[in-house]
C-alpha cells in the first residue's frame, strides 16, 4: 500500500475520479429556461415547413465564417455536403485546442443551447443521420452539461435516443484538425487525412460530413432566430460581424470579450481592462501561436479574417495574447515550436523534423535566420496538415517584427556544421 499524505494512493485515484464525475457546473441555462426563452421554435418551425436554402442564404447573407479559425463561409459548407449522395453524417469540434482559446467553453458554460439548437438546425439541413459531438476532455463541467442537456433533449422528444453522440477528445492538439477528429470518432489514432476529398465528400466512415464549430452554432442557432443582423448589424473599421476573442496574457482581466470583427488590439486591450499595471503594451499574438506574433505598432489592423494577412499573420480562432516590455519575443517564439514539435502527429517529415529543427536552431544565441527561412518554406509548402504549415509563424514573424531579439547568426561557418 503507498501512502501519499495522509491518503493512500488507491483513495487518492478514487477521489480523482469522483471529482472527474461530479464536476462543479457553473449558472447555466438549462432547456428549460431556454424553452421558456422561445428556444426551439425555430427548429420546430423548419423540421415542419423549412427550405434549407433559405437559412443557407441568410447565413451568407449574415456573413457568418466558420469561427474554429478557418473562417469559411459556414453556409456553402451545407450545399457541399447536401450535393452529396447521403446518407450523410455531422461532427460537432469542441476540441479548441489552440493555446489561449477559451471561447467555446464560454459559450457551453453559459448558454450550451444556442450551440445545440444551431447543431439541430445544421443537421436538418443535411439531413444527417446522426451527430457526433467531439468534446475536449479537459472541460469536465462542460461534457456534464452537455451530457445532461442532451439527456434533456431526448427525453421532450426534440431528439431520438442516441441521435446525438457525445465522444470525448484524450488532449491531442492535433484532434482539433477536423480530419484528425473524425480518426479519432471512428477510434483511430488522431492523424490528419490527405485533403482532398473534403470532409464534406469523405468523411465519418466514409459518409460525407458536415462539420462545425461549437460558435459557429451558436451563431447559426441566434441569426436563424434573431434575425441576421444580430450578427451582420455590427460594422467596425469597414468590417461586419461579431467575434468572441479570447484575451489573455498582460491584461487586467483575461476573459473572453464579445466586440465587433472589425476591432483593434487596441479595443481589445481596453475592453479586457487595460494593461496589466507596471507593464507597457509590446506585442500580440492574435489568433494563438499558429498565428504569428505582432508589434505593437501595428495597433490599427482591424482583426478580422483576411485583414492580417499581408502583415504575414491570421486572426484564427481570436486566441489574443498581449505581451508586455518584461515578455521576450525570442523565448515566446521559442516556447510555441517547442509545443509545436510536441503536438506534432509525426505523420510527415517536413512538420515532425521541421518543428524538431527548428527548436534547436531558435536555441541559438542567434537565430540563423537564412536557414529557418528555408526551413519555414518546406514546412508550409510540404506539411500535410495546418499545423506544419504553420508553426513556423512565430520564428517568421519574430525574425520580421522584432530583429534585434533574434539578430542574425555571426558566424556564417556556423551553416556547415548542421
Ligand atoms: P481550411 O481552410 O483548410 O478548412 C476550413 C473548413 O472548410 C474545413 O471544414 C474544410 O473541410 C472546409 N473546406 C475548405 N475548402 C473546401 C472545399 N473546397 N470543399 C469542401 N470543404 C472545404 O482550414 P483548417 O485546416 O480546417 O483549419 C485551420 C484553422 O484552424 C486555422 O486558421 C487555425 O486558426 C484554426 N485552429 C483552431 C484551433 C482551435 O482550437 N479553435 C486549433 C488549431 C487551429
Ligand atoms: Fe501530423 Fe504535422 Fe504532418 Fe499535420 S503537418 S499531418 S500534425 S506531422
């Protein structure tokens, strides 16, 4: 018998798993206030008389891109699936992986059937078979309400027994990859599939698939019922929508913020609070470490899809890290490959040896900077998966924004020696 503390190991495991059982849930709006709150009325409407076209149309027409990251234009990804000979299938991501993104798991905290309803309504369209709900495994409060609330559903008849299944993600980044995450579902090791086909042509076992994230529901559910301009209404810098950032890093209140599409790191930083007091605004990640790694100086570009990209970045998933004068770029840079090398699935040489790579050249005192340029070209042009082609983005744009953190190697005999 080992003991740790007073506890012996066996009591300690078992304490573990209680607490893993019995979650503490935040306030939550259950269905039944949702029901009071006309939830569903809106689904029960298009099950009875519905044209799928007509909410694919308002979803473009609202201007609603998938918000896992990608930003795809969330309606086409119906007709793509829809062309399709079924029977068809859908798969929910709640596997936001990304370092700094806590959205999702703010939206199901909250209210988890603005996501549910959205995910029926996405379904009907398709006409799926089934749904598999992909739920990271390190939100326990949110697989119980989701276990409760689809429990729920079933039980007042909105859905049939096992229409919605639950499956729970084990921690792997690359499981957020929607590839990846159908492997995954199908009970497979979680490496992502050669692209084409599309999900949408090949996908669950098979079956063509159509998959969303877990706010990009949520945003179905309330522009089918609120009408688009709950959504579209907001315009900022010339840019329409909303998006929920996730802000962290030198704040003074981290949290997820509801704001335009079209804001500033400046709007951000002011609506989480501020800067942390004592330290000076440096830098930002704007959509987690796939993204890239801004100066401060450009605090003007709103942060919507497409506006980062001639700055060599991307919104993402809206994950903001601000970094301060007492933050070093380098060792931030240093720290996103390393978890990069980590994350990654191994499937492909250049991501698996580039990542490797890369960390030990950004261990050097001075970047050899031709050779991670070279290095950073194969990754993008040869990974088969997003995270290959992008990891190199922190070291690309540190060595681009912020020079005299990364000064280029002195010695160049340096290059014979790899
Ligand atoms: P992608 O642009 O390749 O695909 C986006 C979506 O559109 C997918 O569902 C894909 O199947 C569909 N699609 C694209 N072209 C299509 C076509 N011709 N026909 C049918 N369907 C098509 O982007 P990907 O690799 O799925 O996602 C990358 C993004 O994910 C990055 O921008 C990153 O920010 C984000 N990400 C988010 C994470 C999170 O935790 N939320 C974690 C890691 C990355
Ligand atoms: Fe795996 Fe990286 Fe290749 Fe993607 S790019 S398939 S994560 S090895």
């Amino acid at each position: 018998r080992m003991a740790v503390g007073n506890a012996t190991v066996g009591e300690l495991v078992r304490a573990a798993g209680n607490a893993c059982r019995s979650p503490v849930l935040p306030p939550y709006e259950t269905l039944d206030d949702y029901l009071a709150d006309g939830g569903y009325q809106m689904l029960r409407r298009l099950r009875a008389a519905g044209s799928p076209d007509e909410v694919e149309q308002a979803l473009l027409a609202a201007g609603l891109r998938g918000l896992g990251g990608a930003g795809f234009p969330s309606g086409k990804k119906w007709s793509f699936v829809r062309a399709e000979q079924g029977p068809r299938l859908m798969a929910v991501n709640g596997d936001e992986g990304e370092p700094g993104t806590f959205k999702d798991r703010y939206h199901l905290e909250r209210v988890p059937h603005y996501c549910l309803e959205g995910m029926l309504i996405a379904a009907w369209a398709v006409e799926a078979e089934r749904v598999y709900f992909y739920i990271r495994d390190e939100y326990p409060a949110v697989l119980e309400i989701l276990r409760r609330e689809i429990a729920a559903l079933e039980q007042v008849g909105l859905i049939d027994p096992g229409y919605v299944e639950l499956r729970r993600g084990a921690g792997a980044y690359i499981c957020g990859e929607e590839s990846a995450m159908l492997e995954s579902i199908e009970g497979k090791r979680g490496i992502p599939r050669h692209r084409p086909p599309y999900v949408a042509q090949v996908g669950l076992f098979g079956r063509p698939t159509l998959v969303h994230n877990v706010e990009t529901l949520h945003w179905i559910a309330r522009i089918c019922r609120e009408g688009a301009d709950v959504f579209a209404g907001v315009e900022q810098n010339g840019r329409k929508g909303l998006r929920s950032y996730s802000v962290s890093g030198r704040v003074a209140k981290p949290g997820v913020y509801l704001l335009p599409a079209g804001s500033t790191i400046r709007d951000v930083i002011d609506a989480a609070g501020g800067m942390t007091v004592g330290h000076r605004f440096k830098a930002y990640q704007p959509g987690g470490p796939s993204s890239g790694i801004l100066p401060a100086s450009l605090d003007h570009v709103p942060l919507d899809f497409d506006t980062l990209n001639e700055h060599g970045v991307f919104i993402g998933s809206a994950a903001v890290v601000v970094l301060s004068d007492r933050d070093n770029v380098k060792a931030a840079a240093q720290n996103m490959l390393r978890f990069f090398e980590h994350e990654s699935c191994g499937q492909c040489t250049p991501c698996r040896s580039g990542c490797e790579k890369a960390v030990q050249l950004m261990a050097a005192e001075h970047w050899d900077q031709p050779l991670l340029g070279e290095l950073a070209q194969v990754m993008a042009d040869a990974s088969i998966c997003g995270l290959g082609q992008a990891a190199p983005n922190p070291f690309l744009t540190a060595m681009k924004y912020f020079p005299d953190e990364v000064r280029p190697a002195t010695l160049p005999s340096s290059r014979t020696e790899r």
